[in-house]
C-alpha cells in the first residue's frame, strides 16, 4: 500500500507520523497521480503547528505542491495516463499517490525533473504575484530582495533580473549569496557584514530601493522601510522572522506603500491572473529562463529532517521530498 504523512496531533514536525493508506477508486471527473517529489515549503511547517491560516481538519496530511506521473483517470477528457504533471493542493502532497481535479494538473515542463516541478510554482508563482501583479516592477527600477538565499528569494531574483530591475540580494550566509548571484543579483550583501539598510544607501548612491521583496518580516521589514526610495513598494511575503511593524511617518514621507501577497488566494479570486501567472511562468521555464534551486532532495520517511532543513535556515532554494 502506499505511503503518507499524517498530522494527528498539532506541533512540531516530529510529531507527524510516516503510515500506510488504502487507495480510493476514482470516481468520474477524478485523476489518480504517482507522486515523484514533494516540495517542503513554510506553511507546511506553520499548517502542522497549527499556525497557518489554513487549518485543515485532523488528520490531515501537510504539502500544497508535488509533481508525478498520472495512472488512472476516470470520465475526464485532456489528461492521459502517463501524462508527467505537477500538481497543485491546499494539502496532501506529502503521499506515494494523490487524487485530484484535472484542474489541479499542469503539464511538466520538459526540462525539468519531478523534484524541480515540485519546487516551482510554491516559490515562483508568488515572486511572479509580488512583482508584476503587486509592485508592477518596472525595468531599471532598484528591487531589495531580503531571504534571498531560499526558495521564494532566489525565485525573486530570477524574476527581477527577467523584468530589467537592478537586483540587491540580502542572505544570511556567503554560501547563499553565491546561488543568489548565480540566479542574476547585481549586487550581494550579507546581513551580518553591514547593517543592510546602509548597504543599500550606498548602493544606490543614497536614492534607496524601489520595491522591497520581504518574506523575512521583524526587523527586516522595519529597517527595510529606511532604505526605500519614493514612491517605493514593500511586498510583505512572510514572517518567518516575526510580524513587523510599519511606521507610518517613514510610509508617509516616502509616499510608499506596504503590500500584501497572497498569489494563491489572489488566482482564486481572479481566475484571469492566475492563468496568465502560469502561462508565463511555463513559457520562462520552457526557455530556460527560470528553474528551482534544490539544495536537497530526501525520501519521504525524512519529512521531519526536510521540514527542519528550512525552520533551521540551512536549506539554500529549495527541499523536496522524492518517492
């Protein structure tokens, strides 16, 4: 029988449990996928603490992206058996074998495996939301990409440099700073060299950053407000350095404004967006333009250990779990 994690009990990731599930038949409208690889991404972390905004019921099992190959369809039209797709949840993907609505399928890209198709559209599709749909980055505009040594920042700095912006990357680690310049950033600053806030003044000849890219939060994003130009964007991603604060004498002088990024919850809003998010996302791939940085990829039965590689800031882009 195939194997899944399974969150019974709220808390850290020790807590989850490897078990054995009995496949369900399919009923029609209904895609049956062997799962390849699973991306680890934060939320799953902050979903089985019961942190997230999304609370699925007990049991469930965490993971909102994996890719595989389809091998079983029931009454649907446009999908094959055999079909290499990554695939889109709220939940589930950490599993041998997922069932789902074809429309939660997309094409692999041909040049990419199943661990980097399971590490794209997480990471990816929310840069793609923060800079175009979000902060309209313009070419030649100055983007602060803060976390830039982990998934959403690397994606961050592919898509800057695809837009024409000039790219300051901010990571923790010369290691992370080195991927981050392989992906395009024009110019590198480790956080514990400088204060980053004055690094970019310098940069920038005193002007500041146009958008900032933060899913870092805390004081990152209260000193990124010191180092903004006017007019600049602040793209809230996260918090996994805690919740910041806005100053809003700093907001105010600036003529800046503090956004919001939700890409999930904004393509199930608007379905338009989301497709052209992907279309475009797909195209860049196909072209070789954008791919996921994996710095590991381990078996499922290491979940824990995969999920802990990003709470302890020692992942570089991405973790996937591979089947």
């Amino acid at each position: 029988m195939p194997k899944h994690v399974i969150c019974r009990e709220l808390g850290p990731p020790e807590k989850l449990r490897l078990e054995t599930f009995a496949p369900v038949p399919l009923v029609p409208g209904q895609v049956r996928v062997a799962v390849r690889a699973a991306g680890i991404n934060f939320p799953d972390v902050l979903m089985a603490a019961g942190e997230y905004q999304l609370k699925p019921e007990l049991p469930f099992t965490p993971g909102v992206e994996a890719a595989g190959e389809v091998t079983e369809i029931e009454g649907v039209s446009g999908v094959d058996v055999g079909d290499r797709v990554i695939v889109k949840l709220r939940d589930g993907a950490y599993a041998e074998e997922v069932v789902v609505a074809p429309s939660q399928l997309t094409p692999l890209p041909k040049n990419f495996d199943e661990a980097e198709g399971a590490t794209f559209l997480a990471a990816h599709g929310t840069a793609y939301h923060a800079l175009v749909d979000r902060a309209q980055l313009m070419r030649g505009e100055v983007l602060l990409v803060h976390g830039a040594g982990g998934g959403v920042g690397l994606a961050a700095v592919e898509i800057g440099k695809l837009l024409g912006a000039v790219v300051i990357a901010a990571a923790s680690s010369e290691e992370k700073l080195a991927v981050a310049k392989a992906k395009g950033a024009d110019h590198l600053v480790l956080y514990g060299r400088e204060p980053f806030r004055d690094a970019v003044k310098r940069i920038t000849d005193g002007r500041g950053a146009d958008a900032v890219f933060d899913p870092v939060g805390g004081e990152i994003f209260e000193n990124s407000l010191r180092c903004i130009a006017w007019g600049a964007r602040i793209l809230v991603i996260g918090f996994t350095g805690g919740i910041g604060l806005a100053r809003t004498n700093l907001l105010m002088i600036k003529g800046a404004s503090v956004l919001g990024v939700r890409a999930g919850e904004a393509a199930r809003k608007n379905s338009a967006l989301g497709e052209e998010r992907l279309k475009t996302l797909l195209a860049w791939a196909a072209g070789g333009h954008v791919r996921p940085h994996i710095s590991h990829r381990l078996p499922l039965e290491d979940y824990a250990q995969a999920m802990r590689l990003l709470i302890d800031r020692k992942a570089i882009g991405r973790v996937a779990l591979v089947m």
